[in-house]
C-alpha cells in the first residue's frame, strides 16, 4: 500500500471455496453488469491505457459505487509493472477509492443511494475466523482477496480504483462523512490507516508520548498529523536535509534529525517512546533501536529488503520490533471518522487519469508531496 501489505491467496479451489459460502447465496441471478471504463496495464512494462471490462452485477448484499477519486500507492507499481511475478493482466490498479453509492442490494443495511463511501486494500474475507470475527480482516487466516489483482469468490480476478465504478461487499466499504472531502478520503484508505493502525494497537494515542517517523513519504507525513493530532511530541528522521522545512513547519513535527548525523542522533538516545518505519529502502535499524526508551516499541510497515539489528539492540531495554500491515474494517472507520472530526487531511496532489503513466513515474523517483490523488469523476471518459 506508499507502502504495502502481501498476503498469500490460495489457489486450492476447496479454500478458496470457502470465501464463497457467505456470498455466492445472495447472489442476484449471474450475468454481468454495465460495462465499466478503467485503465489498465498489459504488461511489465506497466504503461496503463484505456480498457473496457465486465464487474459482476450487484448481489444481495452489495454496493454499487460511482468512483470519484483514487489514491496512487506504490502498490500501483509494483503489480502494474510485475516486481513480485504474480500479475494478472491486464491489471486496473487502485485500491485508495472514494466516490459515491449509486445502488444498494436488497440486504444492505449500512448504506443507501448518495452516500459517501471508501474502499481500500481488500474486499473480501472468510468472514469466519477469528481474526475476521474480531474486524481484523485484513489478517484473514484464508487470505484476504485483494481489491486489485486478487482472486475474488467467484475466481474472477479484483480490478481495483482506475475505474469509473465498483461493486463491493458492503462489509468492506466505509463511511465517508459528507462534510469530508473524497479527494482526501482516498488516502486514508490505505496511507492512513497503514499507520493509524500501528499507533493505536500500542497505545500512541495517549497525549505526552513520544513518536518517531522514519521517512516523511505518503505514510510518514501521515503519521506525523495523527501523531499531532493524540498530542505527541513528534520527531521526524530523513536522509534529506530539504524536508527539514515541510516537516516542521507545514506537518508541525517538533524535532527534525538528519539520519545520518550521528550527533544529532545521539543526543536522542532512549528518549522516544515509539518508532513507525515507514521506509521501504535498506537502512540500518541499530541506531534507531538506540532512541528508544526501556520498553519501548519499533513498528515497521516500509518494506526493504532485508531486516537486520543486533540483538543486544532489542534486548537491553526490553524492547519490542513488531511489523505491521495496513487495518481491519474496526480500524479503518475509525481512522476515517477521526481524521474527519480533527481536521486532518492528507497532503495531495490531484491529477487527471490521463496524467497517471507520468504520476507513476514520478513515485518511484519519489517526486511527490506526498500523494498522488485521481480525479475520476472528471477525467476518466469513454474515448
């Protein structure tokens, strides 16, 4: 997701059988829908273009969704463009979607035509295990189906935001408050909650703590708002000295550290209560175990290659090293719903569909502060 999650998708058609049981039987009669217009890439080499396709018509307990805006997250990447081998193309990525209901099936309940909506990372689940009965979905022992190249209960393959509509589960959609801006909703849906999640589950939203942010990307300038938001002292750590400025005087951060100045780094020694490593590139992880105070907790949801520190490092202390992916459905509404009632807002920068090949690009090169948003709505047109 910025960052993302991986979750295995079994291909066993008997596990994944299972995803079908609470679906499959509400299903409206079989057929297809309105055709829908996305953009999708058909290769490795990730260029996306126009491409018209076929969502399943709305089952009982479905939500038919208008998309307005999508998130671009590195996600987007890494499959458009087949870093880890399992692409099925032609692949419409996305999965950061706002937009609006325009249908809801005969079962629904939390929903109704006009209301605002978000759907993010996955769209489906067992339902059944422990993990999903506590709305940890997102940690579902069958894998949770991704929204995009992901294989959903009927075998087809998910096609996530760049896209002019949805069909969804309405378990795994969420209120965006009217007054809320769906531009800036889009980001939440897996930037946000990628780090809101974390923050929570080890108690950081208690004011008088101490946070570190490791990068101040998508999800870095995030954490930085909600950390200032539960009354934090915030300190920021980049390798780049020109983010010294966004950080303290745009995001509010208290403290900004050049990470590798070893003074400034040690005058912080044991002084932060909590670290969200939001960096996917390969860094050391000792200096930064060095900042935490006894007991303290280091939280990793970036992806770099490989993770290595001393033990010692962890030992003395008794800290703790925990990993993280983006939230359940519990974490995600209640993410949304914070950040509608404190004013918080994602840093975006909104673009045309017809831009998002160079927006893409602009990524990976990490020219971007610090979100690329898609105007649907008004950009994406039958040629």
């Amino acid at each position: 997701m910025g960052h993302l999650f991986y979750i295995f998708i079994p291909s066993d058609p008997h596990i994944r059988g299972s995803l079908t049981q609470h679906t499959t039987e509400k299903m409206s009669s079989k057929g297809v829908d309105e055709q829908c217009l996305g953009w999708a890439a058909r290769d490795a080499s990730g260029v996306l273009s126009p491409y018209k396709f076929s969502r399943r018509n709305l089952g009982n307990e479905d939500v038919h969704i208008k998309i307005t805006h999508c998130g671009v997250c590195y996600a987007d990447v890494i499959w458009t463009r087949n870093k880890h081998g399992d692409s099925k193309y032609p692949v419409v990525p996305g999965h950061e979607i706002a937009g609006i209901v325009t249908k809801v099936g005969p079962n629904v309940h939390r929903f109704n035509v006009g209301d605002h909506v978000g759907v993010g990372t996955y769209v489906n689940s067992c339902r059944d295990c422990e993990y999903c009965n506590e709305k940890q979905e997102v940690l579902c022992t069958k894998g949770s189906v991704f929204t995009f190249n992901g294989v959903d209960f009927d075998g087809t393959i998910t096609k996530g935001g760049y896209s002019s509509y949805i069909v969804v589960h309405e378990r795994y959609c969420f209120t965006i408050p009217k007054g809320y801006p769906l531009a800036s909703a889009a980001p939440l849906l897996c930037a946000g909650v990628t780090v809101y999640s974390p923050m929570v589950r080890h108690k950081m939203n208690q004011p008088g703590k101490s946070l570190g942010v490791i990068g101040l990307g998508g999800l870095g300038h995030m954490a930085v708002k909600f950390g200032k938001a539960f009354g934090l002292s915030v300190t920021v750590f980049s390798t780049s000295l020109s983010k010294k400025e966004e950080a303290l005087t745009l995001l509010g951060a208290d403290k900004f550290v050049v990470s590798s100045n070893q003074e400034e780094m040690k005058a912080l020694a044991k002084s932060l209560d909590f670290i969200i490593d939001t960096a996917s590139g390969d860094h050391p992880f000792d200096p930064y175990m060095s900042l935490l105070k006894p007991y303290g907790v280091f939280v990793l949801v970036g992806f770099p290659s490989e993770i290595k520190f001393s033990p010692a490092s962890l030992n003395i202390g008794s800290k703790t090293f925990a990993g993280s992916v983006t939230g359940g459905t519990k974490d995600t509404q209640e993410m949304i719903d914070f950040c509608a009632a404190n004013d918080i807002h994602p840093r975006i920068e909104v673009i045309p569909i017809e831009y998002v090949n160079e927006a893409l690009e602009r990524l990976v090169n990490r020219d971007i502060k610090y979100r690329f948003v898609i105007d649907i709505e008004n950009s994406l047109k039958e040629n």
